[in-house]
C-alpha cells in the first residue's frame, strides 16, 4: 500500500518533478537495472484540480494503480539500444524526463516509499514536456 505521508505531500507538490526526485531521495541503493528495464516514479495528481475541487483521498491514491505518467529515474545498460526485435531510431528518453506507458506494462515497485514501475523500454510511448498534459476527461 502506497504512504499516504508520500502521496500527500507529492499530490500537494507545485513542482512535481522536484517532489518525485525529493522523496526518492539518493537512489543509490539500486545499483544496477538489469537489461533493457526503466525505472520510473510515478506522478501523482495535484489533489486540487484546475477547477478548484479538492480529489478525495482514495482518487489521488488510484493514481498509483492508474497511472500512465511517470518519471525517468534509471535505466538498464540495453535500454533503447538497438536489437533483433527493436529499433529505436535514435529514441534514447533521458533520466529526468517525463513519459507515458499503459498502467499494466511495469512491475510494481517501492523505492524509498515512491511508487515506481519497472517497464521494458519498448513499452514506453511517449515522452512528455509536463504530466499535467495528459488528461482523462
């Protein structure tokens, strides 16, 4: 189960990349991703929409089971290196930027009480400038 300490201070972040990063803190830890694997911390909604609402708690917390937006956080010595199943075209996402991925495609992780998903570089769709952009209204 998701801290709900972590998620509401990453949920009442006006910067979320700097939360995720804050709450992960020295990632030291994990040493070495093995293949072609992406970790990636999962963004977590503002609690308080664009409108003014406030999202009831359980909401903020399904971000972690439904999410699509996630930052980069490490990555394997083979992800996106060209391969027998996968060409990449030069697609090399950086540590630190943003993308999206289909909520079942990673592993489930906790590092340092941050949600992460573990996710096959080729399942990565797209990178993004903010997570804020993708919506599902």
């Amino acid at each position: 189960m998701p801290s709900v300490a972590v998620l509401e201070r990453l949920s009442q972040a006006t910067d979320p990349k700097a939360a995720l990063l804050k709450e992960l803190g020295d990632l030291s830890g994990v040493q070495e991703l093995m293949g072609a694997r992406v970790l990636v911390a999962l963004y977590v909604g503002p609690e308080k929409t664009k409108s003014g609402l406030y999202r009831p708690q359980s909401q903020v917390k399904e971000d972690i089971w439904q999410g699509c937006v996630g930052l980069i956080v490490k990555k394997g010595p083979m992800a996106f290196q060209n391969d027998d199943k996968n060409d990449f075209h030069g697609q090399d996402p950086k540590i630190g930027q943003w993308v999206t991925f289909r909520p079942g495609d990673g592993k489930r992780v906790q590092v340092n009480e941050v949600d992460c998903r573990l996710i096959e570089d080729a399942l990565i769709d797209m990178v993004i400038s903010e997570p804020e952009i993708i919506t599902h209204k």
